[in-house]
C-alpha cells in the first residue's frame, strides 16, 4: 500500500508524467485490454485481484481516476464492460469508483473524451443497474449504489459543462426510489 499512497499524494502533472512513461497498457484493435508491465498495468492488476486487500484496491481505483482520462477511459471502460459480462461486482464497483475519482479530479479541466464518452458510461451503468435491480444480496445493493454515484458524478459533469441533453437511457425515479429508500419504503 505504502507506494500506492506516495502516488496519491504527488502533482497531476507528475503524476501524468509518471504513469505515461513508457505506457504500453492499452486496447487493442479488437477491443481488449492489454495489460503491460507500466505504471497503470500493475494499478489495474491490483484493482482487478479479488484476493487483494480492499484498501490497495480501493487505492488503485482512486490513481486510475487520477490518471488522464485521455489515457485511461476506454482502457477503464472495456474492463467495466467485461466484469458487467463476467459479474464481477467488485470490479465493476472499481471501475465506477475510478471513473468517480476521474470526473472530480478533472473537474474544470475535464478532456473531451469525458464528455464524448460519458453517455457510452452513462449506457453501460443503467444496463449494470437494471441486471441487477431484482437481486438482493448486500454484493448487488452496493453494486447498485454504485451505480447510482457514477450515474450523479456523470450528471454532474454534464451540468457543469454546460452538456443538458437529457440522455433516454437515464435512470427512471421508479428504478431508483427502492434502492434510495428500500423497498418498504423506510430509509
């Protein structure tokens, strides 16, 4: 944990200067991700490890967030796809977590693939939510608030920006209400 947390506390700028060395994480052509041996390889490979302590994964989803969405969004995005496939709740909560953590420390200075992609994120979220919206186990429940905060930090992005095209997948109130309040309606 203990490098982890040196990363946290470093500039943007050095961070991105950091973690672009030598990058060679990415997608390739045909939509997959292909970790390397680099800065954000070895923090996706932490953050996807469901043997690793929750600290160092929680940790690892926060540095993605730093992380220039220029360089991380589609890597983040094909991996939130793949464990909606595969169900892996907790990753798909880290990968939420992480989109999280980018929307606010970009916040201002947000790169155009934000912007352009976040209705993509918007999509994937609502299908997550809507898989798991009759399930109710305390895995699928925080999976679900998940969604609920990536969905607000995406809407947030897009008041902020000035971006108010109400988007048809969007969350109805009636999907929402029984996760906010419970289904018998006690908080």
């Amino acid at each position: 944990l203990h490098p982890f947390l040196v990363l946290r506390i470093v500039s943007k700028a050095c961070f991105d200067r950091v973690v672009t060395e030598g990058l060679e994480t990415r997608l390739s052509a045909e939509g997959h991700v292909l970790v390397s041996n680099d800065v954000l390889g070895f923090l996706i490979e932490r953050m996807r490890n469901p043997d690793e302590d929750l600290q160092v994964r929680k940790v690892c989803s926060e540095l993605c967030g730093k992380m220039n969405p220029n360089v991380s969004f589609s890597v983040l995005l094909a991996i939130f796809r793949e464990s909606i496939g595969s169900r892996q709740h907790a990753v798909s909560r880290a990968c939420m977590y992480a989109f999280c953590s980018s929307f606010a420390n970009h916040r201002g200075s947000a790169p155009m693939v934000m912007h352009s992609r976040s209705d993509t994120l918007s999509k994937e979220v609502v299908r997550l939510f809507k898989a798991i919206s009759l399930q109710a186990d305390d895995e699928s429940k925080k999976t679900q608030l998940g969604c609920l905060d990536c969905f607000g930090s995406v809407l947030l992005l897009k008041l902020e920006s000035g971006d108010l095209s109400i988007d048809p997948m969007a969350f109805r109130f009636e999907e929402v209400a029984p996760v906010l309040i419970g289904e018998d309606g006690a908080e």
